[in-house]
C-alpha cells in the first residue's frame, strides 16, 4: 500500500501544477443543474419483500443469506 499511496500522492502534486487562475471554487460538487441534476426524486415506495431479496442467494435460511465461515474464534 505504500507504492500506492506513493502514487496517488504523485498524481495530487501533479494536479497543484494546473493554473487555476480564473476558476470560480466550489463549496460543494451538488448544484442546482435542473434537468440535468444527477439526483432523482425522494419517492417513497415499496421494498422488496424477503423473498424476493434472497431470490437469487446461493444459499439462504431462516429469511437470511447463508455465507461461509470466514473468522475463527
């Protein structure tokens, strides 16, 4: 993970090279875009029953999914 880190920090010192001159900040990445806005409507609606949920789990029981053990005690 250090060579990553590495890398990612070498990219960020890149981009402190670009001539922000003139580039209006941002306070957040979310604007009122109308139409084009990436969010949709908070509309309430049914969720899916227990069933359905585990309609396609390879293994389920009980109304759960059923994975295998990973941690010992």
């Amino acid at each position: 993970m250090t060579h990553e880190l590495g890398d990612i920090l070498t990219h960020i010192e890149k981009l402190s090279e670009l001539d922000t001159t003139g580039v209006e900040p941002m306070a957040q990445v979310l604007f009122d875009a109308g139409e084009t806005a990436t969010l949709r409507d908070d509309i309430e609606r049914p969720s899916l029953s227990n069933a359905d949920a585990l309609a396609n789990a390879a293994v389920s029981g009980n109304g759960y999914y059923k994975v295998p053990k990973v941690i010992e005690r």
